[in-house]
C-alpha cells in the first residue's frame, strides 16, 4: 500500500524549499497512465468531517492519461479565492468533471517525477472532493509535489476562505467535458 502524506495548514505547502520549482527529469520515459479504483469510497483524513458531494466521489474514468487532462490556470489573476473558483465550477456546472480525491490518491501514487512532468510545481486542486471540516468550514484537497526529505507527491487540505497566488493553481478537468 502507497504511504499518504497529508498536510493540514496549505501554508506549509509553499514555504521555502518544499515545492518543486522545476520538473524532475527521468532518465526513463515516465508512465502517464493513471489507473483508479473506482469501486470504494475514497479515505479521507480526520479533519474531514464531511464531504459536500458524495455523489461524485466513484465519479471519473477508471484509467486516463494524466498528461491529457485538460488544465485551467489561473495565471492571469494576482490572486485566487477558493469560494470564488468553488462557485464558478458548481454554477458553471463544470464541477462533475473535477478530479476528486480518488484521482489524487492515483497519481500520487505514480510518483513525483510523473507529477513535476505534467504539473510543474503547481497546487492541484480536487475540487470534485470538497468538504467541511470539525469547525464547519469548507476545505479542498489539492496535491503537489513536495521535494526535501519527503519528495513525493503530498495531498494537502486548504480552507476555501484562504487566498493563494493565481499562478501557483490548477484546476484538471477530465476531458469528457
């Protein structure tokens, strides 16, 4: 069984030295393909007390290539409020083609190198997995690439009222959308 590695304060997730800043480069051609158990539900960790939408925690394909998820930036803003993204998706009806915390869980386990390739150093978001945690606040899983004495692919929790810098987000879409 892959380890999990689990952030609680998304403040740690960009400190100095703990973000890949440039992708790994692999002597051999990494293996993009992502392969998800859809059967179960997800394991969350305790501060998640509950999850906003149930319905679309076996949602995804079974397998998809990770490199050919589709991508939305958020480079062009300064700054990025989670409610603010977390409304657009469920108003816009993009939400559904979100990954989720399955999805995350199945490209940490590919590994940095394949993460760092395709995302750089970028916060993934998992927005199909949003929840509340003990306080009743919204929280949203995002993975990234965590390089120092982890160097792995770490799923970390933010609070949605926190603001992040726009070009350190990613939003993947399935592309069935």
């Amino acid at each position: 069984m892959t380890e999990r590695h689990f952030l609680l304060d998304p403040e740690l997730t960009f400190g100095e030295g703990t973000v890949v800043s440039e992708p790994i480069v692999s002597e051999s051609k990494p293996d993009f393909l992502v392969k998800v158990e859809r059967q179960t539900k997800p394991v969350y960790p305790l501060i998640v007390k509950s999850v906003l939408h149930p319905e679309l925690e076996l949602r995804g394909p079974e397998e998809f290539i990770v490199s050919s998820l589709r991508k939305c930036f958020y480079a062009d803003e300064k700054t990025v409020n989670h409610e603010v993204i977390y409304r657009r998706l469920v108003f816009g009806k993009i939400l559904p083609f979100c990954l989720n915390l399955q999805d995350g869980y199945a490209i940490q386990a590919k590994g940095i190198t394949v993460f760092c390739n395709v995302f750089g150093s970028k916060a993934v978001f998992l927005w199909a997995s949003t929840g509340r945690d003990q306080d009743g606040e919204k929280i949203v899983p995002f993975a990234f690439g965590a390089n120092g004495t982890v160097n792995q692919v770490v799923i970390g929790w933010a609070k949605m009222n926190q603001n992040w810098n726009g070009g350190q987000c990613i939003t993947p879409l399935h592309c069935e959308q």
